[in-house]
C-alpha cells in the first residue's frame, strides 16, 4: 500500500522570479542547487535529495506541479497503472533536475502531479560539507534556515474526490477532516507517514480548480518559528497569519506570502500517528468556528487567497 | 514489509516498586491508568492506546518484555509464522491490560517480546478529557509531562544477530550503526518510520544477553528537556547524562535513572527519513571518539551500565 | 533617585476566593505560603521574598494594593516624604505577612499603594529546599510553574498624572509612551531597572478610577508561555489573547482571566535599557492599529475590560 | 552609587585580525560598523549605541581595554576622582569611534579600563532600518545573531583586590562568589543591573596579570544557543564547552574560541535580582567539584585557558 514515500518536490510558478529566488534563499535560507531552462531549483539543508523546489516564471503565480516520489521502482509502475485505470494519467516524461523518469498525471481537481522513483542524491560541494555525516548539508543559519520541505496544501473545487484519489490511487491515509454541517467535506488532512499531514486539500471558496493554498517548510523547533515572524517582519514580508499553533493537526505555524504571490509557510510540531487503527478526526462546523488551538480567529484571506488569484464570481 | 506499526508497551522491573511509580507519575508526569496482578500500568498524555509502561516488581531491575503492535491481524499473523520458523517463538498468551492476544518470542539476545494487534482506545475519565479533539487526553503540566513512548535501546552480547532479526523478522530498517576498526558492530539504530530511531541495540559491555540500555520518552521540545533536567535535579533523580545533542541519529537528550535502576531519557528532535533508497550512516571508532554531536565526551558508565545490573567478568 | 527597588508584592481582590487560589497554584504553579485573616499568601518558585501575592475575598475582583519595596530604611523615609508633599499620602501601618512597617498612599488614580523595605526572606520548609543555592525555592514543575511577579498594568482615568507621580515620585524611569493624534497620552510603560516595563499605566476606556489591567508573572522562556497556553486551554481558563509578541516594549504574552475576574498575564522576553540617555519611544495612532508586533489584530476586551468591571456609560 | 551604567564596548586583540572579523560577522552575526586606524568597530543588532566591539591587530590575543559607560557627566566625574585617589588612574583621552572624552585607568590586576559618558547613538542606514521603533536595528538572522555584548570575565591573580575595586571604585554589586577549603577566593560575580553577572574575575591559574577568560554575547532563548553550538559546529569553530546551564549565576553558554584565540561566550538566561539586601551567593569548594548546574564536568582548559596565552611556570 505505502508505494508513495513522499512529496520529493513541487515546482512554484512566479511573475517575480528574482525577487522570489532572493526571498527563498535569504529570507527561508535556501541553497540554489540549479539553474536550467529558465528555471531555478533550491534545496533546504536537511534534504537528502538534491532540491525540492523549483522556481520558474509565469504570468502568474500558483503551482506548475507536484513531485511524488514513489518507494521502488516497482511501486512507481504500479500506482503508474493504478492512475492510469482512472483516465487522469498523462503518460512518462524523461526527468528533470534531479530526478529521472516520471509519470505525469493530474489529480480530479487539476493539479499536475507526478511519480518518479530515480532520485539524485545530494553531494554537496566542499564548502556546504556538514560536519556531521548523517546531515545533508552544512547548517548555514542564513535567515529561517529551513530544514525541508513539509507538505502541501492545495485548494479543490471538489475535496471529496481529491481525497478519494489521494487515498485510493496514491496511498495516503486520511488523519483529519472538516464537514461542514450540510454535510460538505471541506478539508482533509492526509499522510504516509506517521507525520500528521503531509498533502491537505480544502475547499477552494471560488470553485476554481487547481490552486494552491500553500506550501510549508519545516523546522526543527517552535522557537524558530516565532524568530521567522522577526524575519519576515524585518524582511517586508507580508506575515498572513502570525505564529500559533493549529486545532487541526495541532502543527506550529507562521503564513506569509512569498514575492510572486504564493503562500508559504514555516511550520512544526504537530504529532505522530502510530496506530494502524487510528480513526480520522472529524471537525464540526462549530468546532471550527471556535478558531485555531488557542482561539486565535483564523483571517478571512485565510480562507479565500490561493494562487493563481482568482476574483470572487 | 511494514507489518510492524510501533513499539506499543514496555514491561520495566523494579526491586522498589512504590518509587518507581512515584518517578514515573510525579517526575515524567505520566498518569496510573490500572493496577492488576501486583502491576501498575502507565500512560502518557499524548498516547491514543490505554497504556504504554507496565511496573512490576521484582528482585532487579531490567526489561520484562517490550510489546510491538502488528498493523492489521493478518500483519500479525504473518510476523508470528515468519518468527516461528526461526525456532525463537514461544506461544500465545491471552493478552494483557490494554491489548489483546499476543505472539511471545525472545529476540536472539534473550529479550522477550510480544507482538499484539488488537488494543483498547483510550477512553479519558471526565477529568482527563482534552479539549481539542486530536489529543488523546487532557495535558496535565505536571513535571516532565511526557509525551508518549519514543524508543527503547537494547543492550545485546551480538548486536549483529539482533540487528538482523529486528530487520528481517520484524521489518525495522536500519538507518545508523557503528562499526570498529576491528570490524565489530557495536551499535544499530533501527526503525519503523520516518522516525530517525525506535529501536537500538548496543553492544553489552560485559558481554550479558537481554539487558536493557535505557526506555525513552518524547517531548516535543528542546526546552522541555532542558527544562527535565532542572526537574531531575530537585525532584533528587540522578542525572547521568545532562542535556545534549547526540551525534548518532541527532536526538536531543537527557538520561537520568528511575529509583528502580532503570535508565530512562527524555528525549525530543532527530532527524526524519524519508527517502527510500536511505543508506545506513556508518560511524567509525575515530569518529565515535570525538563524542556526542557538540563534543560533549560520553560517560562510562553510558558503556556499561544496563539492567539488570551485572558485574564485570 | 533609584529610592525604590521593585514591586514587592499585590493583593488581588476576588469573589471567588477558592477556586482563584486553585487558579494560582494548581495553573500557574504557585505556592501558597500562609493563610491570615481570611486572606492566602503566595508566592512563585523564584523569590526570594515570602510572598508577592496576596489573595482577599471580595463583591468584585480588583486590586486591593499594590506595595513597593524601597532600597533602603533611608530611601522609605524619602519617598514617604516626597509623597506625603503631594497630599496622596494615607499613613504607616505596622505591616503585613513577610514585610514590616508600610507607607500607604495612593496614587493620583486612587490606586491604593504602600512602601516598605523591611522583608522577610524566604526560608524554603525542607521538602521545598532547591538543590542550587543560588535559586530561594525548589522548582516542582507543576502547571506554568512561574518565577517571579514580573509587572503591573493598571488602568488610569489621567494617564500622565499617574504617570508623573510614578516618575517624580516613585523614581519610574519612562521607557515607552502611546500619544494619540489628538495629543493624549493614553499609555506609559515604566521602569525601575533595564527591564523595559515593571509598571504601565493605560487609559481607562470608560473614565474609572482605581482599576487593574492585568497582573504578569515571568516565566523565563518563550516556550513556557506556548506551554501556557495549553495549561489555560486544558484547565477552562479563558485566553483572552493567545501568545504572541507585543509591539510596545516586546514582550511575549499570554493573556487569561483567573476565576475571580483578574487578567492574569504570563510573560517573557522585552530587551533591556542600559543607556542612561534612552529616549522614551513614542509611538502613534497610526502605528498602534497595525496591531501587535507581528500584525496581529488586538482583541477589543484587551482596550476595555479592566477589574472591578464597569459597565460603559 | 549606580555612576557606572554598563559595560559599553571592549577592545579584543587578535593576531588574525581578518579571520576574527570574519568570525564576529559571519559566525556571531554582528555587523562591521567602522574602520579606523586599522581597527575593526562592529556591532550586534540590539545595542543603541554605535558599537561594542573593536578588533585590533596583535602580536598576542587578548583584551586591549574596557569601556565602562558613566550615567551622567557629573557621574563620569565622580567615578573618574575616585579611580585617581588610588592611584590606578592614567588621565583623559579624546575618545574614540562612538564615543566621547574617555578617562584611562587599570584594574589592579592590570586590565585598562576607560570611563566615558558620550556615547554615539546609533543611526541606522537604509537597509539597516528595523521594522519596531523600539528596536535599534533591522534583525538580519545572519549566523547566532547575538543581540548585545552581555558579560566580561577576567582572569586575575588577586581576585579579592580586583572585586574591591571593581565594589568600591566602581559601584559592582557582589552576587556570587567561590571561596576555596583554604579561604582564597576564586571567583567573584558583580553587576551594575538586576542582571545576575555583567563583570566576573575568576583567579588566573598561572598567576598572571591583565589577561581576558572570556567575553560573552546575549541572545534572548537557549534554542538560540543551541543552534548557535550547531553553527560553531558547521562552521568549524572549536567548542570549549557545548551549551549547558551554569550552577554559578544559572546562564546557559557555549564557550568557543575565535580565530584569533579569544574564548566567547553565546549566552541567555540567568536571574535577576531585585532584592536591595540579596545576600552573595558562596560557594564551597566541595560544591563547586560538583560541576556544572545538571553534573557536566568543567573542562580543564576553562580552568587555565586565557589570552594572552602563557605558560604555566
């Protein structure tokens, strides 16, 4: 069932492509891994992987795709062909920076996706050598030093049906989710690990498809987390959503938007899932309203920006 | 493979029974969940099973038996056919506070172990509800108010055979280990997850089979383990190890010894694998005498003591 | 000039007596240290004087007085004096629980105050001896476990008349100021040390005389007040503000009522004042309604809600 | 008797001058404010004044002077009448980058100090510019990005000449001290502030006059100073001694050295004292043996080590 280990890359769309290279590498604290193409690729110190994010321009600002990487070359053929039977499949491109041959598909809602198993490992280049051997990467503490890229937040016109293909085709088990009290799914938490959530979808308050709600990097503590609000803050990003701590999923958080427009987030905590048994948390309309852990009121954009930026119909 | 979800219990011996508790409730900050047959049995606030420790008395100290739960009753069975073949297994037992049927069997060290799938909920009493519903039981604040169960380190005469048996009976994948100039293997760090470590064995400086090394709980910080040892400190606990970073798998640490004479850290951080093609870190003797990750030199008695306590041939 | 050397001490009035001192121990970790004439003494683990709060049974909560400690028997005889010019001086009385003779005056809001320099150092019973000498009180770990009073905001009708008195005649060195377009001042932070605030006064929104703002106790890390606030959100206690990092003076904040009615604050962080010529920051309308240091908006209560509550006009 | 407000700046001596600033700018993250007369002026982020740190070329590593801040020029006067009645005094110069008239003079172990009272404000340039008014400048989160010079440390071969002096002439209240078995005292904690030390001497092992044992540089959490033994660590700087929590005074450190030789201290944490009859702390020798505030042991370099570097006779 665990064919997917996890989400390798993601690559950002952007109309600011400099200014949004200069906020992930000195306000997040990336390492610019690559350049080809037009694109630019990045990396977080704790990634075995060579990047796990790529930066390339466009009109506007949201995700070009997401990169999932499967656990053998066996399992990419097979959920290859489980996404196949569902018609959303788009056949096998050669690789890219970093990575080899990958099945491109899009999920129900739109979102380009792909499945790779080849996956270049880091060799770092003698002045990012760390000093510990089972480290990546040289720490280099340049602005919020992210240590690697978390999860993804998309927007769906249709939760349901991307969490169906999410666990069903891809593997994800399904932690915590939000229905409303007409009934409608309107967020689902989902992972493959014990992480808490590692691939989110919620209700995009537009009914477009496509979008994203945010990407989020991690770090190691809480406390790093309150300094990347004094980062932003001192950066002239624009903080979102100060730092606190989440009812769903409990993760740590701080929201700002990057220079060409999209979401991001520096976030930890949460907690692990162990039990095979575990039984998905369902949050009620009301439970939601009450805010987030400690009653912070969640901001109306919260619940409305995604990239690309659509108007209200 | 991954038939194995996670080290659900441990069984720890104590010739002073009524201390012990009192460490594990007022000093870990964990909750009395039951009392049957002259044992005691343990929680921590954030464990969605009934209990994780279970104190019994006895003439020393050391690990009566570690309980692992299966991911489904056929995962079960599968583990327990594959560990019959190797003529280690001993039978089923009824089950246990908490859990249901379980599979015994010794690990090629001696350590008794049981694997389990079906396992009680837990069901707060109304002074224990939590107020968010993703959190198993109400936080408490009391002492070093440990998370849950983190991972349990074996001492073994042959690390190797353990090793081997924990991988290809139990499905644990091997992220670290230590390997001397003579060739020896003396330590491996193994796991179920993403998790850098669940389970260690070390190599038994006096050459004892089925001793423990220590039981480690988590807290969600640094801070919180720094915080411990300020806890241990006047709450009178022997601090073997104060806080520091190890260097083998990143944990952050405190080791102190409950009044039985178990070793018991509390621990946080670490790193997450999530690359499928991981390769184990090897760690030389010269690189292991360079001690923990910021220098800090190992005690010796981090070598050698273990329970139940042996004398040096 | 430095005639007074801190805020000893503050007796808090509440109409619910028991479960307000249930509040300060079993939530905030405090100990209770004596019981007289209907009143409870407490005291946090970090001080070294008996006692810093003293609870009385009352119709509605408030602040009974707040008392200041002078430097020495001389600098009590001058600031009495000074005082005692200003026609807001009330007389000696002969003292209370772990302090001797008490200058009582109010201040020109009719906030009842009292000097004094003698004090009873805290003599720890032998179960709440420290293992350190350098620390007056054992550290037991329960609930927020917090050290010290740290400061004192109350509501003024007049804020440059309180804040005058508190500067000329108490020796408050101004550190930080809100004046309106409209040329009010409607809040000074002052101190008695390079800590940046010990004392504020804030405009009354409704015009009374007399009234609390909050009382903050310190905790030394950021991580204790995120601690905090799952103690509140787990023991029913109303967060008012969740943490977050206020813009004026800096300091990281929890805010809840206790059962009485008071507003508690737990607190950390700030910066210090080591010039001699530091000038007062002052800052606008215009930058007050950016809200908190890293934006977020102030719940209105925080501008309202005072003890003993008035109803507006 | 508070004329002296705090330590304002130092003059480090380093026979790699380069290597050194590179150190305090990339390691430290302090910023280069001025060059003159081949010295380096740098800063960190939270000072008010221009600079606290010059850089000066050496044949030997070591402390070429002190700057100690007067409250007023009537203090600086008083201070500086009181210094020439011992006859230490060296008379007035002109100043220097920052600040103003300063007057000259030695401890009685040696050490030059100065006195002054004008000091530059610091005027941030554009890029430097903090978001928080109440801030001095921009936080650029490069390397452990120390907030301000925290505490001296200085080796002396007569610790109780050097404390008096430092008490009487100077003002420094005494609130810790180790008195050996035999009655010599080693070691002496003074501060002008709440702060717990800003001035320490500790007996020189060799018997030696004028030398430095450490300067230390404040950053607000330990999580800063645990990450900052990380940043040491990738950035092959030697660790003395990996963060832990002090028994004498309670600061959490981490002692490195920098490239020119000079031992620095990243630090938090501490107490205050606000109590005008605090009582100094002694230490025994059998306390002391006990190490650090958790056990760790003290490393035998921090008990001789010193720059200049000498010999043991």
């Amino acid at each position: 069932m665990f064919d997917v280990a996890h989400i390798g890359h993601l690559e950002l769309l952007t109309p600011r492509p400099q200014e949004s290279v200069g906020f992930f590498v000195d306000v997040l604290g990336m390492e610019e891994e690559a350049r080809e193409g037009g694109s630019v690729y990045l990396r977080s110190w704790g990634e075995w992987q060579r990047t796990s994010l790529k930066l390339t321009e466009s009109d506007q600002a949201g995700i070009a795709h997401m990169g999932l990487r499967a656990n053998s070359p066996e399992a990419l053929e097979r959920r290859a062909a489980a996404i196949e039977e569902t018609g959303l499949g788009d056949g096998w491109i050669d690789g890219d920076v970093g990575h080899g041959p990958a099945y491109r598909f899009t999920d129900p809602d739109g979102h380009v996706m792909e499945l790779y198993y080849e996956s270049e490992r880091y060799n770092p280049p003698p002045h990012l050598r760390p000093s510990l051997k089972n480290q990546p990467q040289r720490y280099r503490a340049r602005g919020c030093a992210v240590k690697r890229l978390d999860h993804v937040n998309l927007l769906a016109a249709d939760v349901p049906a991307a969490r169906e293909f999410a666990t069903e085709r891809l593997g994800y088990r399904l932690h915590e989710r939000i229905i409303l009290d007409d009934g409608r799914e309107t967020g689902a938490w989902m992972s493959l690990s014990i992480a808490a959530h590692e691939l989110i979808y919620v209700a995009d308050a537009y009914g477009a498809r496509g979008r994203l709600h945010h990407v989020a990097f991690w770090v190691d503590t809480r406390e790093e987390v309150l300094r990347a609000a004094d980062i932003f803050l001192d950066h002239d990003v624009h903080i979102e959503a100060a730092p606190s701590k989440h009812a769903v999923a409990q993760g740590f958080f701080l929201y700002g938007y990057e220079p060409g427009g999209n979401r991001v987030e520096v976030t930890t905590g949460g907690y692990f899932v162990y039990d095979p048994d575990f039984e998905p948390i369902v949050w009620t309309e009301a439970e939601r309203a009450k805010g987030q852990a400690w009653g912070v009121k969640t901001v109306e954009s919260f619940h409305t920006y995604g990239t690309p930026v659509v108007e209200p119909a």
